[in-house]
C-alpha cells in the first residue's frame, strides 16, 4: 500500500503554518507525516507539550505520523527500547530509528506492547526498510 507523506519540522515553522500545510496536504490526499526529534534543542518538558500538541493536530487531519528518533533521543526522553511509553504518551504512530541499539534491543522494541511500529533507517548498517513493531 502506498501513502502520500509530507515531512514537517515543527521547531522551523509556527503553529499556523503547519496547520495550513497539514490542512492543504491532507485535502490532497497526503496522510503521513515524517517529523524529526533529533534536531530538537528544547527541554525535555517543552518537547513533550509541544510535540503532543502536534500529533493531536495531525491526527484530526488524519495523519499518521513517523518521527525520527535515535539512542540519544530515548535517554533524553527517559525510554528504552524495553520500555517506550513516552512515545505512547506522545501519541507517535511510527517509531523510526537512526541508530543501533543492539540485536536484543532493536528485536525488543518491535515487540513493544503500545503496538507501535518501528521503522529502522535503511541507509543503517543494521538493516533495510521496514522491520515490524505489532504493526496497525
């Protein structure tokens, strides 16, 4: 299946400017969003209001959202890959990972019991494309 995706970095752009490219792009059919949280400079506590406000926003404009994480973006956000709740709380749709956390690790995050896919960077070393998650 295939699916029509913007790419939006809210640190970049006001909240009205994301609402009317989301807006504008869901009309035409768009209905993923890649975003980034590894270029974030905020506090942990800035990141979470302001990046929860985003996805709920997304979501009213039917948008799937995948965000770009790696190992230092789960410390900053006090998750593992054994426990990923901040980004269940967050209300992520896709995890996608641009880092090796190791074999055990990278197979225990996509049996994650929020049922959040993972999605491990292609160009990696580790791997190629999608690796699973409970899957939606």
């Amino acid at each position: 299946m295939h699916k029509l995706g913007i790419s939006i970095y809210p640190e970049h752009s006001t909240k009205s400017e994301i609402e009317s490219y989301m807006k504008l792009a869901s009309g035409y059919g768009f209905n993923r969003i890649f975003t980034c949280l590894l270029s974030v400079k905020k506090s942990k506590e800035e990141i979470i209001n302001e990046f929860t406000e985003f996805m709920e926003l997304a979501h009213q404009y039917g948008f799937e959202v995948a965000v770009d994480t790696n190992p230092a973006v789960f410390e900053y956000l006090e998750a593992t890959p054994f426990e990923i709740k901040p980004f269940a709380d967050l209300g992520v749709d896709i995890i996608r990972l641009d880092g090796h956390f190791g074999d055990l690790e990278d197979i225990a995050i996509t049996r994650n019991p929020y049922m959040i896919p993972i999605e491990f960077n292609g160009s990696s070393q580790y791997g190629s494309g999608f690796i699973g998650g409970a899957g939606r």
